[in-house]
C-alpha cells in the first residue's frame, strides 16, 4: 500500500504586505506570475516520479495570494496535477482566496483545479482595524466574495480571524466574531496577533477576547478541534488535521517547506533562484536535517498536541514502536501536575489551561 502524503503548494504573490504576516511574499506583474507558474510546473513534473510512490491525501493552494495569479492558469496547473497523482477518494483541494480577487471570472477559471474548500482572509469586521494591519481588503470584501462563492455553491468555506491586534477590544472583538458567523463559514481559523505593537490590547483584554471566543463559537455549534481550528460537524480541515496528525507533506513553490521519512528540508526563499532552478532538485533545496529519532518522537508530539484529541496512545506505539509515557515520564508528570494535560486509557491532550498556555508545553518537550 502506498504511503499518505499532504501536498502544499506555495504562490508567493500579494498585492501589498500586511504587517502580521510572516508568509514568503513578493509583489510582481503578470508576467512574473507567469514565469512562476512555469518554473512552479516545472519543479511539480520533476517531482512526479517520486510523488508516484505515495497517495495524496489532501492537497493545499496557499500563499501570499493565489487568487492573484491568473485564475485560467492557475485551475489548469492544478487540475493537471491532480490527474497526475494518485489521490485518495473525494480528497480535499483547498485555496486560500484574497477577498478582493474574488468574482465569476476568478472562480470560473479557478475551477478546472477543482477546488472543493475555500479560505477568505478576513481578520477583523472593522475597517480601522483591518487599516492597523496593513491589509489590503476590509469587511466588504469578504461580504462580496462569500456572496460570489455562494453563487457558485462553494460548500466548505473558511474564514480566518485574528484576535489581540492594535486597536482591538474585546467588544470590537465580539462583533468581528458575530459578524463572521453572519456569513455562515462551514470553518474558521482564529490565530493570536504574535507581533509586539504599542496599540495592541493587555493581556487582561487578549485573555477576555479568546474566552468570548470559545463560549461564543460553542454556542453557536462550532467544535474546536486544534488550538486555532473550529468547524461545523463533517468540516474539519484535511490540511491541518493531517498536518498534526504527522501525515507527511511535501511543499512545492518558493519556500515552500517539506518532512518527508524523518528529513526535512525546505525551498530557496530567493525568487531568482527557484524560477532559475526549479527543475533541478539539489539546486532549489536547501537546510537538508535528518531527525534522530528522539527529535521526531518529540515533533510528532507537538503536532498531535495541537489537536484537541491529542496524542493517540496506540498510534503513538504504532509509529514508534515504543510507548509515549515510558519515552516521556518526566515530562508528562511535571505537565499534568501543573495542570496542563489530560489523559484516559486512549490519549493524552492539552486541559483548557493547557490550550492558553500552550507555547510552554511545547516549550517542555524541545
Ligand atoms: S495578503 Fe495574506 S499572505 Fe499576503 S502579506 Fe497579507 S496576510 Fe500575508
């Protein structure tokens, strides 16, 4: 049987940068968009004869801005792709969609990829808020593009909010939350604002803001299945439950990262090089690490813990062929006397203290 495998494609291009945003962006003309495409092509029909040892279990369009790049071209390369793989039934085909890009001609194009979940970038209801970050779209446009996607029956739609940014209360907070429910998303993603700006709201108030959060989204019938992920029942995302569930996952695109059998390695971040080199694997990878098997034992834990589920006892053994308390006595001990795990017969999983404070776990097992 041929092993699982997640695909993530990366498109570098935005309109501008926001100022929270880590991603490997670049701004660029149509014809530099082109060009990528090609060179992105050109490293996917490189990569087949090794990706025609696994099953694909989902696949991932993400960026930067995919919905920048021309939607024709971009459905194509997509559609090719997945004719060219073995996939497993019914996979998930995500994009992440710029609001602003969104219309009959993008999705028209866009849908020779056969997209089947659909991610808005949204991050606040307000306007002025939306402004601190630098964002190129506000409220409008999610409320347009979600009407476009409803319109071409988009059935697994996903909204991505972002909580503790400047200017934000926990009352602005509240209604970016009211808001995005209005537009009824099968999914949302909720991340907290990492960066250190003067305008951005107390501790106090950021703590408020994800207990509003969790009451609010439980009422409203969405399960929180990861530390970032909420759903409707049946729409848990393949891309993220696979990712913390330690499925492997090979990256293609500028900087695009890989973990592939213990070795992870990643893409050149410099454009040049990738359109450059693209067809050429030695030339574009680059921080080739090989895990020892201590480090993958304590990766594969991190990732499960993210996952409200935690870490199943038995795949654990599975995979290891060794037991999770034995490997990890001491650190288990000390993290559930403080109150931040929880176990029973079957797994070990982040309290709702644990949850909060979850860099600290992780922090334990690095
Ligand atoms: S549009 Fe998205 S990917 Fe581009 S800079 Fe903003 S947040 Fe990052």
């Amino acid at each position: 049987m041929k092993k699982p495998l997640q695909l993530y494609i990366h498109i570098p291009f935005c309109v501008k940068q926001c100022t929270f945003c880590d991603a490997t962006t670049v701004t660029g003309d149509s014809s530099a968009k082109a060009e990528y495409l090609a060179a992105l092509q050109r490293e996917l029909s490189s990569a087949l004869p090794a990706l025609d040892e696994f099953t694909v279990a989902n696949i991932y369009v993400g960026g930067g801005s995919p919905t920048v790049m021309n939607p024709d071209a971009l459905g194509k390369l997509i559609g090719w792709l997945k004719e060219s793989l073995h996939l497993e039934h019914r996979i998930e085909t995500s994009i992440e969609v710029m609001p602003r890009t969104v219309g009959v001609p993008s999705l028209t194009g866009l849908s020779a990829g056969k997209f089947n979940r659909f991610s808005l970038g949204m991050q606040s209801s307000n306007p002025k808020e939306t402004k601190a970050l630098d964002c190129d779209y506000n409220v409008y446009d999610v409320q347009d593009a979600v009407l476009f996607l409803d319109k071409f029956h988009a059935r697994n739609v996903n909204i991505d909010l972002m909580y503790g940014t400047p200017l934000q209360t926990p009352i602005s907070w509240k209604t970016s939350l009211r808001t995005a429910l209005d537009f009824e998303p099968e999914h949302l993603s909720i991340y907290p604002f990492s960066k250190d700006a003067g305008s951005c709201p107390s501790q106090v108030a950021r703590d408020e803001m994800d207990a509003i959060t969790q009451d609010y989204l439980k009422h409203n019938g969405y399960e929180r299945y990861s530390l970032y992920h909420y759903s409707k029942p049946g729409y848990r995302c393949q891309h993220f439950v696979n990712r913390y569930s330690g499925v492997d996952y090979m990256g293609f695109g500028l900087g695009a990262t890989s973990y592939v059998d213990g070795i992870a390695y990643g893409n050149t971040g410099i454009y040049a090089d990738y359109v450059s080199h693209s067809d050429e694997f030695e030339q574009v990878v680059t921080d080739v690490v090989q895990l020892d098997e201590t480090q993958q034992k304590k990766q594969y834990v991190i990732n499960n813990l993210h996952l409200t589920r935690g870490v199943v006892l038995e795949d654990y053994s599975g995979r290891f062929g060794a037991f999770l308390d034995a490997d990890f006595s001491d650190c288990l001990d000390h993290l559930n006397s403080e109150g931040f795990l929880a176990g029973d017969d079957t797994a070990i999983f982040l309290t709702e203290k644990g949850l909060r404070e979850s860099a600290s776990v992780f922090a334990m097992f690095e």
